[in-house]
C-alpha cells in the first residue's frame, strides 16, 4: 500500500470519527471541522488550562479599565498643580487623587499544564557598567589626568563637610542623607553594588560617593557649576606656591578643558546623558574622587535642590528627609511632597508622583503608600544609619 493511500485512508477514518461524535452543544455543530478534531486531541487539562486563561483575560481586561482610568486621572492632576505652581496659585487636596490606585483581585494566569518553548534570550552578554577603573584610565587617555585622591578616608570626609558647610548645606543634611545614602559606612570611591575587594560583585550602576553621583550628574555639575567650581580652585591656588601650586594650576587646566566639554551641548538631562556615556564622559566622573573637585560636585548635587526650592519660594531650611526626596524623585516631584501641608501628607497617595510604571516596580512606595508614611520610613533607615561608624566620623568634623 503506497503512502498516499495509507494518508487517504488516516484522513478518511478521521472524517468518519467526526461525523459520529456526538453534538455537545448547538455551538460545536457549526464549528469549523478544523475545531472540531483539535478537540479530539485536547487532553482534560489542556481544555481546564484554556477554560481558566479565558476568564484570566477577560477578568484582566475588567480591571485594565479601572486601572486606565486612574493613571490617566493621575497624570491630569499632575499636569493640573504644575499649571497653579507656574501661577503661584494654591494647591488643595482636590489637586491630587486621594484614591488609592486599583488592585487586581481576580484569578491568577493559570500554568500552562503542557511545555512552552523556552524563549529566545539570544546570546547577548549583560550590559556592561563602567566601574572606577574605567573613569581613571578615560581621564588620563582623555584629559591626561589623574584625580587627587586622599590618603584616608578621614581626609576626603574632612574635605567634604568643610566644603558642604561652606556652600550652605547644614550639618544635619550632611550627615542624615550621606547616612541614607551609603547605609553609614560609604567611602569617597563606594560604587553602587561594585566592591572592589569582593569577588563577583558587579556595579548596578555608575553611581559614585557619598551622595551617588551617576556619570549624568557630573556632566551636568560642570555644565552648570563649573564656573563657580574654577573660581574656587583659583581661589585656593593663590594661597599655594612650589609644587602644590604647580599641581593646582594643572588641575584646573583640566577642569576648564572638562567644564569646555560638558557645555558643548544644550543644557537637558537627556542630552548630558548622551555626552556622559562617551569615553570623555567617563573621564569626566573620575573627577568626583578627586579632593578638591569631588567634595564641590558632592555638595552641589545637593545644593542644587536647595537652590531650586529657594526660587520656588521655600526659604526655610530644607530637613535632611525632605532634601533627600528631591534628591531622589527629582527637584519637582520632590518639592510637591515638601511643600505639602502635614495635614496632607497625611492623605495623598506616594501613586500620585509616579509614572504607573515605575510605582508598579517600587515596593518601597507601594508598601508605604502615603507621602506622610514615605517620609517616616526615610527618616527612620537615616536614624539607623547614622549610628553607624562612617556617619559618626562625618558628625564630628
């Protein structure tokens, strides 16, 4: 028997088991013949799994409108207190969603009870994140430079709270958001998740120092503070004279040649962000470890916050708490929560600060979801982490 006739003869007793099968429902007698001998071969658990992925969706779809309809009410809230703060106009609890954003309640995606392929990751490696060394051999190829960098620790936190104190920030900032930001123990060269002296720790991030500088934010501070930053160094180079002097003065070629460099674009974070990512950006943040220049773009990326809320009208100090969530949200996100009356801390939801998906993502946020609660948790991890060895060497210089 050929194997044409053997295929005519499977298909023909397949046609013959589909015209006896019995009609389950008026629904299944129109169903294409295709349909039909799919679910011949559809296992109990397979027509469970399908059964249960239907009412997933749909209970999914249900709730994706409820959950539209809320960030899109965020969003226009959000776009509504820019408007009245551009206008100098009150802002009242009506100007935010008091709501708490929708929670899925519904059935969990069931598991497929058969295997899935597995996808396709491709080969590619993780992307790699420029470490110290990386910022050092880009300023010497680059700048033909090499950072100053202190003998001890204790030095550059010398450097640091003189130069803060000296800028405007208080010792409480100082101490508190250093505390919060390193967990009380950085040191001037901490990188984000990368440990030197700890085999497989890898960094998540560039960001360096005792308030975690990303290489944007140093582009950006010598955009934008560069001038005041040279006028300091001049300022020390006079007060120096030999070997010191000689030293200064080449230091400060290399910032002029750097500051030169960051201001070649237009002043947006998107376009320091481009320039920060080439091997001149890179060797511009081997600039935070040095001790003259570093201890300025450390303070400065906090004193840029101070001085924002100044010219939005916040005159009185800022606490350490309410200067780290600038920091740490951005100066106008930041300063909606701190200019929130207690009463209203109280009441607003962290969700109306946040993109959806970036709350989504955010369990500190989710977990304490007023901005009263986030601050009260921020306030508390600084009063922990300033019992720690590092903050009580910086509090008593």
């Amino acid at each position: 028997m050929s194997n044409q006739t053997t295929l005519r003869m499977l298909f023909a007793g397949l046609a013959a088991c589909i015209c006896i099968v019995p009609a389950a429902s008026p629904a299944s007698e129109t169903a294409p013949a295709h349909l039909q001998l799919a679910q011949l071969f559809t296992s109990p658990a397979m027509a469970e799994y399908k059964r249960r992925l239907e009412e997933y969706k749909a209970a999914r779809a249900e709730f994706e409108v409820d959950a539209s309809a809320y960030w899109t009410a965020i969003t226009e809230k959000r776009r509504t207190r820019n408007a009245k703060r551009r206008d100098r106009l009150e802002i009242a609890a009506d100007d935010y969603v008091l709501a708490q954003p929708p929670v899925y309640t519904g059935p969990k995606r069931p598991v497929n009870p058969e295997p899935e392929p597995e996808p396709d990751k491709g080969t590619r490696p993780p992307k790699y994140i420029p470490v110290v060394s990386d910022f050092l051999k880009a300023a010497a190829q680059h700048f033909q430079f090499a950072p100053q960098r202190p003998a001890a620790e204790i030095e550059f936190k010398r450097a640091y709270v003189r130069t803060a104190l000296a800028e405007g920030l208080t010792r409480e900032q100082i101490v508190r958001v250093y505390a919060f930001e390193t967990g009380g123990n950085g040191n001037y060269d901490l990188q984000s998740g990368f440990a030197s002296g700890r085999p497989g720790s890898r960094a998540i991030s560039t960001a360096i120092g005792y308030n975690q500088l990303l290489t944007t934010n140093s582009v950006e501070l010598l955009a934008e503070r560069g001038d005041h930053f040279i006028k300091v160094l001049t300022e020390r180079a006079h007060a120096l004279s030999g070997p010191p002097r000689k030293a200064m003065d080449h230091k400060l070629a290399v910032l002029k040649r750097m500051v030169a460099f960051c201001k070649t674009v237009p002043d947006e974070w998107n376009e320091h962000e481009k320039l920060a990512k080439t091997e001149q950006g890179l060797g511009v943040h081997a600039m935070v470890l040095d001790i003259d220049v570093g201890p300025l773009l450390q303070t400065h990326k906090l004193m840029t916050s101070v001085i924002f809320a100044r010219n939005k009208g916040t005159t009185r100090p800022l606490t350490a708490a309410e200067l780290e969530m600038m920091n740490l949200t951005g100066d106008g996100t930041g300063l909606d929560m701190v200019t929130m009356p207690a009463s209203l801390r109280e009441q607003v939801p962290t969700s109306n600060f946040f993109q959806r998906g970036g709350y989504e993502r955010n369990p500190v946020a989710i977990r304490h979801n007023t901005v009263a609660k986030l601050f009260t948790v921020m306030n508390s991890r600084m009063d922990s982490a300033q019992n720690a060895q590092g903050a009580k060497d910086l509090a008593g210089l």
